[in-house]
C-alpha cells in the first residue's frame, strides 16, 4: 500500500518556508546595514 499522503509534510514545508524567511530576513539586514555605511 501506498502512503501518497505523507510525501513532504507540512512539518517539512514549514521548516523550509521558515529557513527561506530567515535568509531572506538576513539577507535583507545584511543589505540594509551595508548600504547605511555608504551613506
């Protein structure tokens, strides 16, 4: 028997979506903070 419904999991895709909000929460900080030492 197949068990299609547990393929990724919402635990999965919420550790994913949580990772690339982090990333790009960083990303956007590290951006922001160089661009404040140039001006």
């Amino acid at each position: 028997m197949r068990r299609g419904k547990e393929l990724p999991g919402p635990r999965a895709l919420g550790m994913a979506s949580s990772f690339l909000v982090v990333a790009a929460s960083s990303h956007a900080v590290w951006r922001t903070r160089h661009l404040g030492h140039h001006y």
